[in-house]
C-alpha cells in the first residue's frame, strides 16, 4: 500500500501494486459532516476535525476497498483495518499512511504474516504461515529473512539457525524427519564451511562443504561406532578448540549441545540440500524449495574396503544396521562431492594423534615468543587497538590531495604517531581496550600502493575495522608470528620482528617502484606498516598484506615451496585440513598453456632479480590449489538433487553441471562477463593463451561461472599425481592420478637478508648437512635454485 494522503489529493489512484489501493480522497466540496460521499463513488463515515479527518473514520473505495480505523489530520495513523476486494486484509498499526509497526497480513492466497512492520514492509520479529503451511518465525529486514529464525516445512522437516537475504546463512541447524541432523555453517542457502551431519542410525559424519557438497577432509564414523569428544574431532582435522574455520560467516560452531542419539531406524536415500530458492518478492519459499528441503544426506558412506583392499558399492539399505568393528574410523577426503582418498583409522590411534597433536600445539603456542607478549592480555583488544589505529591514519590522510610520491615520504620523519587514552582525547575517541601508543609508518606510501590496487579507503578501513572485527588465524610457519584475517578475506596482518620491520623500511623505496613498473608482480603486496606500544613499553609490529587466496573458490592445499630439502616435509600426523604442505611433500607437477607458463616464469625472474638486488633469501612461492571434482564414479560420488517431483539429473539447482566431464573451458576475455572489481593481490590485465590464439582469456569453472585469469589468480592447470614406488601406508588409497586445478600463487616471506646471522648459519649447516639442500643459501644461488626447482619440479613444460 501506498502512503495514505490528504483530502486535497486532486484526484484518486489505482490500487497499489502489493498491498492494494492508496486511500486519496478526491474532494470537490468540504463540509463538516459525519458521512461525505464523493462524485467519484468513494465515501467517508466519521469524525472531522475542521474539514479533515481526525479520530475514527471509515473510508469505502469505489472498487471495493475498505479502511476502518485511525485518522490523525487526513492521514490513517494509529490502528486500523484494511480490507482489500481480492479478499486481503491489514488489521494493526499504521503510521504516516503506511503499515509501520505490528500488524497481521493475511494474502488472499491464504498465507498470514503476523508481525512488524517498516514502512509497508516486513520488519524486525514476525511470524509467517505460508499457504502451503510452511511456516517461519524469526527475524526480518526489509521483507526477507534476516537473522535468527526457524522455518518449519510442512513434510516435518525443520531449520533453525541464521538467515541473510532469504537464504540460511551462517551458523544452523537443519533436521529432517527421517532423524537426520546437520549442524554446522551455511552460505547462501547451502551447507558451506565446516559442520557435522548426524545420520539416523547413530554413525555420523565430520567435516567441510563447499556449495551442498562434501569438499575437503573428513572423518566418518560408522553407525555403532565410539563417539569421541568433539574437541578431539576438530583437533585431528586441524580445527582449534573453538572450532574454527577460516571461514569468517561461521567462526564458532559449538556442534557438542546438538548432537542427538536416535534410535536405528532405516533413511531414505537422498543427499543435496536446495534451500536457496527462497523469498523473492513476497518473501515466499518456492514450490520447488519446498520439495527440495526434505532431502537428507544421500553423501551416506557407501563405500567401504574389503579384505582384499578393493572398493564395493552398498545400497542404502544395510546403512542402518550396526557395524560389527566399531573401532574402525574413516578418514576421507571429498572434491566437490567426489571422494577421491580414504584412509581406515583405529579409534584409538586418532585418539592418541589428537591428543598429540593437542600437546603439540600448546607447546609450540608456549614457546611462541610474539604469543608470549600478550600473555595475560585478551587479543581482542590487540585487534582493537589496530583497528582504531588504521581508522585514525587512513582517516588523517585520506583527505590530503593525491600526488606522486616524494623522497621525504621514506625518510625516518615520515611517522604518524598518537596516543590512545581508554577514556579518549581531543583526537581520538574512547574505547574499551588498555591505553596504548600509534605508530604509522610511511602512510603516503602505502597510501599509493592501495591507489595503484585502486583499493577505496573507506572499503580498505571497512574491510579491517568493520563491526566484524578480525579473525585470528593459526601461524604456518616457526616464526611465532600471529595472523589476523580481514572479515572479507581480502587482507592479512601479520606481526613482524623488528628486524623485519627494519628490512621493509630500508627495502620500501626499491620495493614501491617495483611494484610500480611490475603490475604482474607475484612478490606480497603490502599496504600498511603500523606499531602498537603497550604498556610497560611491550612493542607490537604489524603489516598488512593482500590475502593471495582471496576467493570464492576452496583452496584444497596449501604449499610453501623453496627448492631446498632439508627439513622440507611434514610430519604426516600434524597434517590437517589447513595445514602448509613443504616441497618433499609436493606429490604433483603441474602443466598448464604453454604462454600462461612462459608469463609466469618471465615474472618470476623478474621478481628474483629484485629480491637478489635488495640481498633478500629464504623466500618461497605459496602455492593454492582448488581441484576440480574428476569424473565421477558409481558409488563414489554423491546422488544429484532428487525427489518425487523432480527428475533425476546431473545438474544443480539453477542447471549447473555439478560435475564437468573434462577441463575447464577457457573462454576469450569479456571484462563485461567476469568480475573486474578490484582486489587485494591483483592488478594486471588477463593473460593470454597459446591455445586460444594468445587472446586474453576467462575460465569458465562449472557451478561457480566466469573468472578472470590473471598472474597467480584463477590459473588454470592440470595436475599430475606422482604415484611414490614404495607405499608406506597401504591403508591409504589415492583413487585418481590426473585432477584438473585453479592454481592461486604469489612469492611470500620477502624479509629476510642474508647478513653476518645467516652467513655464519650458511657456514655451519653446509658442513652438517650440505651446501646444496639447506635453505640458506647466499642471494644469487637461492634466487637460481629456486627458479630451477619451479620450472623443472613444479610447473614443467609439456612432455
């Protein structure tokens, strides 16, 4: 309904588009009566103050439509009844002429809302019955469901749990009346992130998805089977003891208070959750949504080994029984719903590999020395402090003209300081951390490096001082630093020793020229130098940096690749979901088009030229893979979308190939078709392709839609398994040999020189263990070796 007008509108309106008619009167003569009729059919019964009304009135359309209510100086305020000729009707509070605080709705579909409202529009708490008996109650923003809510679907099954924009997001839980659970994080209508899926004869299921689809390592646990401790559960996958993920939507899942024992009862087979059809318009779900909703997990573990080590395929029929080895735990790894390696565990062996791993990373934590800095002192208000420090500088600079940088803005005077008091100050404002001192160094310069990355100030403050505050993430290497993730997952900060503060001032004016000149550059992308002093004189560095694997896409592996081979693999039982793989644990090579492969070696030399010019070693290449599901096999992959209503295919919600036959498709460039937003690790323009005719080039990745391929961004490749020739755990079974990949890649760890330190480490190590396998190693044979281990290693050419 459109706002209700005065009595001198000179003419009245149509029915409005959702709610029905606008209540203009069309007046030719005014008197004070208690009844006027109105030469175009409509008619007023009731109080009059002067000539308008005022008090309690009712006004009849001539199509029909009715209002019998409040009026405060011609308009409808206060409480009233709207009755609509298709059979609608409003009946609560109205202000300024539109529906604006509690009211119940009731369609002439039958559906009935009842509920707050904004301006004509759902929102705030509010309860709404669907005509086909759904029902969601919750929180609302702007006619969608936003926030906490329950959605009860008419077949029993139910969601409880966050909503954004329509569609489960967040943190929930969904259960279906067959007794299954899953309780875990959602993205834009799917089970995206880490959860736990809980079948109804007791085994269950802990891991990740991305998009509906199990992808990534997980745990399976028989029906039958000794349930452990969640914190054990998130131990051996990597996950800290809250749970977390790098996922910012669903930090902290708390999955202990929802899972539920049920009896042993036979499911029905169905996998892939459809839920993101959901509230267009009117705020209704679709039919389709609503079938689709009552399927459950059909990702049930069909598959188990033999005697023999080989792979059989169960119906869903024998699932429910209880297996007779409830020790037997299974370690499995999923590409896009496609399992792709399993491993047999004993559950007493991955109780003592938790449990190790537990004391492992305590230890390591105690003996971090920038952790120890803090001990005592809650981290949230060491992320406070940064926020508020970038705040102040980005906002002391941002209004100062743009201009070319100058030689005085490297030099030792080129400083932003100011102390922050907790109770605030002339310059700065009160806030609940401890009193601490700012530094920014250089601000004019990294200014112009977020300008050459076209990043907005105020995004580049929203992005790290938003309301979502930062994620601290596990530290990959032996450093000790600690990492901060950006709640958009554009930005890294990482803090530094204070001599590797002292090596990017000195390096910072060849570096910003660098990056000038080379806007294909892989090396770290840095964007802010900052200090935080605390009290008792306890010092804080920080750097800010473009996140390399900021993506929609999962990042399946990580690896942080030198070329040397001393002390350069993983312990195979501290290997977890996030874990940073080393180069003797590198088991693939990757061929990709022959002119994306010259591009990146022409960069990668230019890069080492500028690292060896500046005396820079023990740098590595950081390496994200995303694999692509392979052809899927019968038994191994999860079911398509299916229920009675719908037929079975191949395809995704919206169409989409859930799994690509072959490849990817590379596709002549179309700024207009891809994403050319700007970005934390990217700036050239898309590469070109030998197999395309060297045209600027996208891919075209199924389920996901059109990238731009850019140097370390969106490249794709085709990855070899090196098959070892002796393998050790015969438990292990790796399924595929060839996988198509997205590689994201870029040259970290730049901070390092080869000083007196070093030297003298170069000196004592080669005698140990041999010139040619350490890390350090002097500038110009680091920059070689590197380079030589990339292109003959990693990143072959075609055979």
């Amino acid at each position: 309904m459109t706002r209700l007008k005065t009595l001198f509108d000179e003419e009245s309106k149509a029915n409005d588009e959702q709610l029905g008619p606008s209540s203009c009167i069309n007046v030719e003569s005014v008197e004070r009566l208690n009844e006027k009729a109105f030469p175009n059919g409509d008619l007023y019964v009731g109080d009059f103050k002067e000539i308008l009304p005022h008090g309690k009135g009712k006004y009849t359309w001539s199509d029909g439509t009715v209002y019998d209510g409040d009026w405060e100086a011609g308009k409808t305020a206060g409480k009233g009844l709207l009755i609509w000729p298709s059979g609608a009707k409003y009946n609560g509070d109205i202000s300024g002429g539109y529906l604006h605080g509690f009211g119940a709705f009731t369609a002439s579909d039958g559906s009935i809302y009842e509920g707050h409202w904004r301006m004509n529009i759902r929102h705030g708490y509010g309860k709404k019955k669907y005509s086909n008996s759904d029902i969601y109650e919750g929180e609302w923003k702007e006619g969608e469901h936003e926030g906490k809510g329950i959605y009860f679907w008419n077949n029993g099954n139910k969601y409880t749990g966050n909503w954004k924009r329509g569609k489960m997001h967040g943190r929930g839980v969904m259960e279906w009346i067959n007794g299954d659970h899953y309780n875990g994080c959602w993205f834009n209508g799917f089970r995206h992130g880490n959860g736990i899926y809980q079948y109804a004869d007791g085994g269950y299921y802990f891991g990740t998805w991305t998009r509906g689809l199990k992808d990534g390592k997980g745990l399976f646990y028989p029906a039958g089977s000794k349930r452990p401790s969640l914190k054990k559960c998130c131990t051996s996958l990597g996950y800290d003891d809250d749970h977390k993920t790098v996922l910012p939507q669903c930090s902290s899942l708390h999955l202990e208070e929802h899972i539920v024992k049920k009896p042993s009862i036979k499911r029905s087979l169905s996998e892939k959750i459809s839920v993101s059809g959901v509230l267009k318009g009117s705020g209704r779900m679709s039919s389709k949504t609503a079938e689709s909703s009552g399927l459950s997990d059909s990702g049930r573990e069909f598959v188990h080994h033999n005697s023999s080590g080989t792979f059989s395929f169960d119906s869903d029929a024998g699932q429910s029984e209880l297996q007779e080895n409830t020790a037997v735990i299974y370690e499995r790894e999923y590409m896009q719903g496609v399992m792709i390696k399993e491993r047999i565990r004993d559950y007493n062996e991955l109780s003592k590999k938790a449990e190790k791993k537990t004391k492992f990373h305590a230890k390591e934590t105690q003996k971090s020395s920038c952790v120890g800095i803090f001990k005592g002192h809650n981290s949230y208000h060491l992320m406070l402090n940064l926020q508020l420090g970038i705040r102040y500088t980005v906002g002391k600079i941002t209004p100062v003209p743009k201009r070319e940088v100058r030689a005085a803005d490297f030099g030792d005077r080129a400083r932003i300081t100011m102390f922050f008091p907790k109770k605030g100050s002339q310059f700065t404002p009160p806030h609940k951390s401890i009193d601490f001192y700012w530094k920014d160094y250089c601000p004019m310069v990294f200014r112009h490096l977020r300008e050459l990355f076209k990043l907005d100030a105020a995004e580049y403050m929203m992005s790290i001082c938003g309301d979502d505050g930062l994620t601290e993430i596990s530290s990959p290497g032996k450093s000790g630093s600690l990492f901060y993730l950006s709640h958009d997952d554009k930005f890294v900060i990482k803090t530094l020793k204070k001599s590797e503060l002292k090596v990017l001032l000195k390096m910072l004016p060849k570096y910003h020229n660098h990056v000038k000149e080379h806007e294909n550059t892989l090396i770290t992308k840095f964007f802010g130098l900052h200090r935080i002093t605390l009290p008792g004189r306890r010092k804080v560095r920080f750097v800010v940096m473009g996140n390399m694997f900021c993506t929609e896409l999962r990042i399946h592996r990580r690896y942080d690749l030198k070329g040397s081979t001393h002390g350069r693999i993983t312990d195979k039982d501290k290997i977890h979901e996030n874990t940073t793989l080393k180069d003797l644990d590198l088991s693939y090579e990757f061929h990709m088009d022959k002119s994306l492969r010259e591009f990146l070696f022409d960069q990668i030399a230019d890069d080492c030229a500028f690292l060896k010019s500046q005396q820079i070693i023990d740098y590595s290449l950081l390496l994200g893979l995303h694999f692509r599901a392979p052809e899927p096999l019968d038994g191994l992959v999860e079911p398509p979308n299916i229920s009675p209503n719908m037929q079975s295919s191949p395809a995704g919600q919206d169409g989409e190939v859930l799994f690509p036959s072959k490849g990817f498709v590379l596709l002549a460039h179309e700024p207009s078709s891809v994403n050319t937003d700007p970005g934390p690790h990217i700036r050239g323009r898309a590469l070109r392709a030998f197999s395309l005719g060297n045209q600027e080039v996208d891919i075209m990745v199924p389920g996901t839609g059109r990238l731009r391929v850019q140097l370390g961004v969106n490249m794709p490749a085709r990855a070899n398994h090196k098959l070892p020739q002796d393998e050790s755990d015969s438990a292990e079974v790796e399924l595929f040999e060839v996988y198509d990949v997205i590689l994201y890649m870029g040259i970290i760890d730049i901070l390092q020189e080869y000083n007196a330190k070093k030297k003298a480490e170069h000196a004592y190590k080669s005698v140990k263990f041999g010139p040619t396998t350490i890390s350090v190693v002097e500038p110009e044979l680091y920059a070689n070796r590197f380079t030589n281990f990339l292109k003959q290693k990693v990143f072959p050419g075609q055979p």
